[in-house]
C-alpha cells in the first residue's frame, strides 16, 4: 500500500517517518529473509557494524562498544557523523 503510493508518485505531501518506517518493514515482510533480500542485506550490514565496533574496542567499555556501534549505524542508514 505505500510502496505502491511512493511508487506511483501518489504521495501529495512529503513522507513521514511513519510513512519511511512502514515502507521498509513492508519491503522487507514481503521478501522473506533468505539471502540476497532486503532483509538479509540490512540484518548483515547491522551484524558487521557491530562486529567492527566490537573488534576494534575490545579492550574499551559496554558505553564505548555501544555507541561506536550507534556511530556506525548513523552513518550508514543516514550518512551523518555522530562520534563524540
């Protein structure tokens, strides 16, 4: 329903966050989460970020671990800097 709406330009005012969230949950509902699917390429790009943040702060705390991870998933969903 608003996968058909964004992709048939029907959408009239610009897209909520709601609006985002439901689109993505819906894309991804739909494919199932077999390799290769939409699902499964976030599920790993999240798996790997928080891999990374890991490995790199073995030694460094929970708080430290954490929102390098955070730092990771900002700059990839949304392409902004967040570190502190």
């Amino acid at each position: 329903m608003i996968q058909e709406a964004i992709s048939n330009n029907n959408v009239k005012s610009p897209i909520t966050i709601k609006q985002a969230m439901e689109a993505l949950t819906e894309k991804m509902n739909s494919e199932g989460t077999e390799p290769g699917t939409y699902a499964s390429a976030w599920h790993c790009n999240l798996a790997m970020l928080c891999s990374d943040a890991i490995y790199e702060a073995l030694s460094d705390t929970v708080d430290k671990i954490s929102n390098d991870a955070a730092d990771k998933i900002m700059k990839l969903c949304f392409d902004i800097d967040t570190k502190k």
